[in-house]
C-alpha cells in the first residue's frame, strides 16, 4: 500500500491481506496497526494505492515490510528511487 503526505512524503507499507468491500463504489479493507509509523500518513490521506505483488516481486514486499525500512520511518522517497 503506498500514499503521500500533505507534504508530498512517500508512505508505503506491506499487508498481508486485504479485501474487496464493493466494485461500486471500489472499497476495499485493509487492517493497519495503530501503533505502525505510517499509520497517521493513511488515516489523513485522501487516496492511497494497493499494489498486487507476485512471488517475483517478494523481495521488493519484503523490504517494505521492514520496520526502519526508511519509507515506513517517513524518511520518504520518489517513486523512482525504489528499487
């Protein structure tokens, strides 16, 4: 899952599961920890993305998944700098 601050800041982190609510309106569910880094980034977001990762791109997943990775710590980057 990944959205921006106000700022413009990159927040990402990695869920385990989530699910569809509804296709109309697009809602899903996802559950994040209260106590996560990111967690006030989401709750005042206006939008936000779900990204669908493959087994090839588990390595990418786990980074995310982290804590300390640097975007969850809200040091933030451009989308380009992920790798």
């Amino acid at each position: 899952m990944t959205t921006r601050s106000a700022g413009g800041t990159l927040h990402v982190f990695t869920a385990s599961s989530f699910a569809a609510l509804s296709l109309d309106p697009p809602l899903v569910l996802v559950c994040l920890d209260q106590g996560a880094d990111c967690f006030a980034a989401f709750i005042a977001a206006e939008q936000f993305v779900v990204n669908i990762v493959t087994p090839a791109h588990a390595k990418l997943a786990t980074k995310f998944a982290a804590s300390g990775h640097p975007l969850r710590a809200g040091a933030g980057c451009a989308p380009a700098e992920i790798t």
